[in-house]
C-alpha cells in the first residue's frame, strides 16, 4: 500500500477533492474466446482520511457491451448485482434504497464509450471493493477485430495491472497493441502467442505510472488497443459448437471485389459550415481516388434544394474523378436540409441506369448518406420519409447512413439504413472526421459477395439468427449463431450459398459438436460460455433492431417482451432491464438503468422544481393544457418564408399557402376587437440571391381594456398604458390582468387568452447561435373557433366566416408526388397543389404533417386583395378597410 496524496478525476472532472484516498489496486483482465469478450474490472480503495467523505468507482464501457454483473464490498458488508425487468428493479429499489450510495449508467457524448458510475459516502478507514462485469463481441473491421479498454484510474495506483487472454480454436493470424494509450508505454505491453492463444499484459509500476519523474500524477488516462486476426482455413466459414449453442463465423477472402455503383448524398446545409464540410470535402478526395473505372458513380448535394454533379451515373475514370473533386470543393454550405428529395433523387439515378442497362447486373448498387441534421425542407416527417425510400428501394440497393455530430436523429440513420440492407455510423465532428468517414469507406469499399445464405439442417437447430445478407465486404465477417437440438449426429454441417462476380458459390462446412467443450475445459483463461452468452448477445441486438422498425405497437411489445425474457436469463443491462445491487440481506439497494442515446434526450436524476418569485398583481398557477388550435393558424419552418395554414371545418380541408415578403414588414394577421400583427425578421444572409423571412415578434392588442401583449425570441412583454412587465422564456408562469392571461411554458410557447374566448399560441423555435444562416423565430397558432366579430379581417380573422371552397380536376402534377387540381373560391378560379405543411404544436422540433391544397403566388385569389394590403405601419396597427 502507498498513500497517495491526490485528487480523482473522472472524465476530466474533480470528483474528490480529499486527499485522502487511497487506491490499492486497479485491475482489468478480459477473457476472449471465439470474438466474445468477457471483462472484469476490480478496484480496491480505502478512505485514509479522518472524515467521512464520497469515494466514486467510474468505468467507461464500450456501448456495444452489455453489463452483466456489479459487486461491491464496503467495510465486509457485500453488495451483489442482478438484472431484472427495469419496472421489477425500480419497485424493489424504491422499497430499500441505499443510504449514501448511488449507481448509474451515463452515455455521453464520446466516441463509442458510456460510464458505468457508483459512489458510495463511507466513514474514516473504510475499505471498499468494485467488481464490474461486461461482455461484448468483437466485430471484424478492415480485417482484423479490435478490443479496447479505456482506462482511468484517476491517480498512481500500487497494483495496477491488465490483461488480456485470446483463445481461437482455429488459429491466431496475428496480434497487434497499436499505440494508443501513450509512447511512454510502448514498451511496457508485453504480448506472447501460440497458435490459438494469446496473453497480453500491462503491469507498470507506480514510477512508471508517473506522468514525469517528480510527479504525482498518473500518465495512464486513454484507450488500451489490441488488435488480432484469427486463421482461416477455408472460404466456407468456421462452424464451432459448444454449451448446447452453435456459432458460424463466414469471412471469405480472395475474391474479386464487384463492381459499385454509388451515389454519395451530401449535407451542403448551413450547420455543415466549417470543420464539418472541411473534414467531409477532405475524405472524398480519397474517398474518389478508390474508385475504379469499373465502377460507376455520382454525388447529389442538397440543402433546402438537391444539386446534381452529374444527372447520371458515370465510370470511375481519373477524368470523371477529376471533375468529381473540383465540385465537392467548391461547395458552400448554406440553408436547410431536404434529406427526403435527395433520397428521392439519388434512387431515380440508380433506377435509371439499372433500367438502362448501364451497370453490370452483378454489380452491387448503394447510397451513402452523409448529414449531420434533421431533415428542416419539403418533407421533414422522419417516419414518412423512412417509407418513402423504403418504397422506391430496389432489392438489390443499400442505403448507408452516416451521421455526422449529435445534431442528427441516429435513431433514424439506423432506421432508414437497417430497412434497405444497409448499416448507419455516428461520425464525430472532430479533426479526424475525415479519418472516420474514410474508415467506414473502406468497410463498404470492396463488395464480395451477393444474396449470402447460410442453411444448417432443420432437424439439427433451433432459434437461428439472421442466416440470409445482402452482401459481405471483403474485410469482415457474417456470425450466425443458434441452439443445436439434441440428436444422435454428433456432427452439425452448414451450407452457404452466394453469388461473387463472375459466379455462384455454395460452401459445406462442418463441426462435432463435442470436440470444442472438451478443449476448452483444457483451457485456463478461456470463457467456456462463449456460445450461449453470444447467440444471446446477437439475438437481443437483431430484436433491439427488429423493434426499432416494428409497425405497430402491438409488434413492439411482443419484442419487447422477447428481450427482457433473454436479457434477464442471460444477465445483459439493456435498454428494458436495469442492474439492482443489494446487500447481503436487501436491506439497502441501488439502481443502474441503461443509458438513452444524447439525440434522444436523458433523465440523470429528479428534476428541481424553481421556485419563481412574482409580483403581487401575478397569480402563479399550473399552466393549463391549452385549446386544440387546429383551425386557423400561420406556422413556421426552419427554412422557409411564413407560411399559412387554414383549416375550413365545413368543406373539411385545410388550405396552405406563403406570404413573400420583406424583412420588417409587420402583417396584420387578424383585425377585430383583438388586433394580432406580426414583425419579420430576415435570415442572417440570403441564399439563393433571397432573404428568408421569419415572424421574430407577434403583438396581440386588446382595444377595450388597453392591454397589449408583445412576444420576441427574448421576452414576453405585457403593456397596459401604464406599466409595462417584461417576462423571459426561462420560467414557466401564469400571468392574468383583466381579462387577458398570459401562460408561459418554459423555453416552448405562449398562450394568450382573452375574455376565455379568444386564444393565440405562439411557440418559440430556437436555432444554433452560432447558425451561419438561420435566427431564431416565432410560429402562431389561431384556433377557428375564436369568438370573432362579423366584422374580423386580417390574413387570418377573414376566415372566422368560411368561404365557399370547390376543389376539382383532381390531376398529376409536375411532381409525381404532389397532385394538382383547379379551385373556385370567392368567385376566383386557381391552380393548386396538393403537398404538406408542419404544424409544429405537438412536436416542437420535427413538427406534424398536415396535408393541403397549396395556393400560389402569396394566397393571390384565396386572400382578399392583394398580400400588401395587409402590411400595416405599427404592431398594434389595426387592418384598414379593404
């Protein structure tokens, strides 16, 4: 033991500032067999001070793995960890929480990793032990697998050590430590293999551990890498069985690679601006150099709009892929994000030139989507643009995501990519971005086979996992795993059958299934239930993935129930299980659930009530859930000019349409006894040559009572001819004065409701402030069944009385998508288009779809007068007569 006075940092922040902590030991041994991975990490800490204080075991996890146990010894005191159904694990949680000890499973935004964290508060001379357990299977990329373990012990520690065992039946080709963790420990990873073992040890003494010789702090905070190929005797795969499970590993080489046809689709939207555009234009330089003139390809750019390079596909020739890169440097990131049209666009290119006859039909065809956002233009419905693509999708196209930040939905990425035979990837926006993008390239660079099969006798297994792919890339591995029944065989055989350029492949291989238990129980540092814990672990990934794709809600329950089953019997944390640790006689225990993804939204603990201080004349109450305003009603997208939308309850249609106009121009919206105008503001600079007009404030202005109610992006602002109160989106309130009341809901949106008759809704749309393009702006929702007078006016009040609507020469229009028609409305003839619009007051971000009939040129003919007539000089103008 050694007494080190320092404090503990995790994930770079000061979690002790005691300096009396002392750890004893630091330990990580992973056992690997057959590409699955079991970890421990033990801790052993004492509390060398005179005072009670928090001491913290933190871990970080690769998110592939799944945590299977958590020990903790406190003082002789044992806590031991189970999982069970998260619903089942918080009941018994909440009937006997730990006193001073807390646990809990944090994804943060870091590449691939999470943290597994406890804390326990324990008096002077305490001893406390940390056991955690994970298990992961290693996937083979660029041909090899890669192990990694982020070690951080926080400070110098007298027993620090790691190890890593490898056993492979068949063989192991070679084994790497790249050097990741640090040069001043290159030479202190000592490796020896054999034919099918592998030990690599990290054992450094505490000088060693120092970050110089004088110090006192520890140079050991970063990745551990091994990297290891196994031998493969043959194209047909390696079938292994053991513990009653069977798993078949299928990973050809020497194979001519087919022909590709890609078409890259790219993010070119305003958030690219920067390093993001900068890493992107720099990995398709490379990226193109890869290409071979048997290979065809294209790249569609899209904002709000979607660009061409080329309208076809063309060969990989060095001229073609010349004038490929100048384009990709030329592009200037601006605008939105119209991922649907882009889509769209490049499955057309491949449809044609598959109809053509221009590619080789053995040829593997694909889409790789790069963006960083959520779709802000045309059709921005995650789940409608899923169909759309899936629909128009040919068998044989695959569709690859790539998502770039946390900005994007990567649930989506994953969804849209997993539907049509394809793979999403989290790129971060960091300096090596490029790198990244280069590296999952080249996963998906060398297509060898198509249409895979992989048949084992029906009356020989079971519970088989996905056994049919669309293609395998050179470099990787295709893992079937399942249960073998009992019989009087004990031999189990597999056939795969696939196409490869120039021909069709079926591939016998075969295994006894005793040999393998018998060698592993021969084995000291093997993990003998490799089989049953990895035909567990791809099981439960294939239905996490089945049910984020799953139709209906019944479907998703019956997966649901499906995985808890399995994670319980095999002791995985996922997302619908949670660890609980108990001590020996349950009398106290904690709780560590699954993390959520960043895109998706986390509860780290109970949220704080603030208690708002008001004004004597405020009534603070709970906000009440405001009216349905699914009438009249003008919204906002991110990247469009203001746009109407008026629902007609008696001839049972909604109408859309634009107002074009200019940047301080304030529109009345509706003129009555309440006046409701509206300010624009522009974008921060034009695209395409035009400015983008925003409402960035709306006043409402009650003429009896005197009372005005000004809304910007900053402040809701409430006047009376007297005083004037000024209130910010950051707290939730209640405002009433007379007969106006005013119901904040923090940082979302605003009701105004006058004599209990009259409602506004204005939501608050926030962008990046440091947007090279976009501003903040304000959306407003006028429910139709507002008490107007017979004399309402404005752009809005005009349609408190409905007009008489006809719609018909129901038409295909330009667009195959959007229909066209003729509509009569008071006594004007107009072409319309039947399209979407986004009403975004039940989803603040992405909106909802409403579907309308789509009037041109500023509502010309539908709208009295002209749109001019309805700008007026002050926001509490009224609307002159028309």
């Amino acid at each position: 033991e050694k007494h080190i006075s320092e404090n503990i940092y995790i994930d770079g922040k000061r979690l002790l500032s005691s300096k009396d902590i002392t750890v004893k030991s630091y330990k990580v041994e992973s056992r690997i067999t057959s590409r699955f991975a079991h970890t421990t990490v033990r801790s052993s800490v004492v509390n060398s001070g005179s005072k009670a204080q928090s001491i913290g075991f933190n871990v970080q996890i690769p998110k592939r793995a799944f945590i299977t146990n958590f020990t903790m010894n406190v003082n002789g005191i044992t806590f031991v960890g189970s999982v069970k159904e998260k619903t089942v694990a918080r009941n018994l949680y909440a009937q006997a929480r730990a006193r001073g000890k807390a646990a809990g499973i944090v994804r943060a935004n870091s590449q691939d990793m999470e943290t597994f964290k406890t804390e326990v508060h324990v008096p002077p001379g305490s001893n406390i032990e940390f056991e955690l357990h994970y298990q992961e299977m290693m996937h083979r990329k660029l041909s090899s697998y890669e192990h990694t373990l982020h070690l951080q012990p926080g400070r110098l520690v007298p027993q620090f050590q790691v190890d890593v065992y490898i056993y492979e039946p068949k063989g192991i080709s070679m084994v790497e430590t790249p050097n990741t963790l640090g040069d001043q420990f290159n030479e202190l990873i000592k490796k020896t293999f054999t034919k099918d073992k592998a030990h690599i040890v990290f054992k450094p003494t505490v000088q060693q551990q120092k970050k110089c010789d004088n110090c006192t702090t520890s140079a050991i905070d970063g990745i551990f890498t091994v990297k290891y190929d196994v031998e493969r005797d043959s194209n047909a795969g390696e079938l292994q069985v053991s513990d009653g499970h069977f798993v078949h590993f299928f990973a050809p080489s020497n194979l001519t690679p087919l022909p590709k046809n890609i078409v890259f689709v790219i993010d070119v939207s305003g958030s690219m601006w920067g390093v993001k555009m900068k890493q992107t234009v720099e990995a398709m330089q490379a990226i193109l150099d890869d290409l071979t003139i048997d290979d065809h390809f294209s790249i569609i750019d899209f904002n709000h709009n979607v660009r061409c390079w080329s309208e076809e596909l063309v060969p990989g020739s060095s001229i073609q892929i010349g004038e490929a890169k100048k384009y990709i440097q030329n592009i200037k990131p601006n605008g939105g994000t119209n991922i649907n049209e882009a889509l769209m666009r490049a499955v057309q290119m491949l449809l044609k030139a598959s109809n053509q006859g221009m590619i080789d039909p053995r040829s593997v065809s694909m889409i790789i989507l790069v963006s960083d956002g959520d779709p802000t233009v045309g059709e921005i419905k995650l789940s409608t643009i899923q169909k759309n693509v899936k629909r128009v999708m040919r068998e044989e196209f695959s569709l690859f995501s790539l998502g770039i930040g946390f900005d994007v939905d990567y649930d989506f990425l994953e969804r849209i990519a997993m539907e049509n035979r394809g793979v999403a990837q989290r790129i971060y926006a960091n300096h090596d971005a490029a790198e990244q993008l280069r590296t999952f390239y080249s996963q998906v660079s060398s297509p060898l086979l198509r249409r895979i099969n992989i048949q084992f006798p029906d009356d020989m297994v079971s519970d088989v996992t996905q056994n049919r792919f669309d293609k395998f890339f050179g470099g990787s591995e295709l893992v079937v795993a399942g249960k073998v029944l009992p019989s009087d065989s004990n031999i189990l055989s597999s056939i795969t059958t696939a196409s490869a350029a120039r021909l069709d492949l079926s591939l016998e291989t075969e295994a006894d299934t005793m040999d393998l238990d018998t060698e592993l129980a021969k084995q000291q540092h093997s993990f003998t239930g490799f089989a049953r814990q990895m035909w567990a672990y791809i099981t439960v990934n294939q239905l996490l993935a089945e049910r984020s794709v799953a139709p209906t809600a019944a479907k998703k329950r019956k997966i649901t129930q499906r995985i808890l089953s399995l994670a319980v019997e095999h002791q995985f944390v996922t997302p619908f299980t949670a660890l609980l640790v108990e001590s020996d006689d349950a009398s106290e225990r904690l709780l560590a659930d699954s993390p959520k993804d960043p895109r998706r939204g986390c509860c780290s603990g109970p949220v704080v009530p603030v208690v708002y201080q008001a004004p004597p004349w405020v009534q603070i109450t709970t906000p009440a859930t405001p009216r349905q305003a699914t009438g009249l009603g003008a919204s906002l997208p991110v990247e469009n000019d203001p746009h109407f939308i008026v629902h007609l309850p008696r001839n049972q249609m909604d109408v859309c349409f634009n107002i074009d106009s200019q940047p301080g121009h304030i529109l009345n919206l509706v003129s009555d006894r309440v006046v409701v105008n509206g300010e624009l503001v522009a974008s921060k600079r034009a695209q395409r040559n035009k400015l983008n007009t925003y409402f960035g404030t709306i006043s409402v202005y009650y003429q009896p009572d005197g009372i005005g109610v000004t809304v910007t992006t900053n402040s809701i602002g409430l006047m009376d001819g007297h005083n004037n109160h000024s209130f910010t989106w950051t707290a939730t309130a209640d405002i009433t004065q007379d007969g106006v009341k005013i119901s904040i809901v923090k940082n979302s949106h605003v009701m105004i409701t006058i004599n209990d008759n009259i409602q506004v809704m204005v939501l608050l749309h926030r962008v990046w402030k440091k947007h090279p393009v976009n501003v903040d702006f304000l959306g407003i929702y006028v429910p139709s069944d507002n008490s107007y007078s017979s004399l309402a006016h404005g752009l809005i009040g005009q349609f408190s009385t409905e007009p008489d609507v006809n719609v018909y020469d129901i038409h295909e229009g330009a667009d195959p998508l959007k229909k066209e028609a003729t509509m009569e409305v008071k006594g004007n003839r107009l072409v319309v288009t039947r399209g979407w619009q986004k009403d975004y007051r039940r989803d603040k971000k992405r909106g909802s779809d409403v579907y309308c009939w789509f009037i041109h040129n500023s509502g010309k003919g539908f709208i009295d007068g002209h749109y001019t007539d309805y700008i007026v000089p002050h926001l509490n103008s009224f609307l002159p007569e028309l």
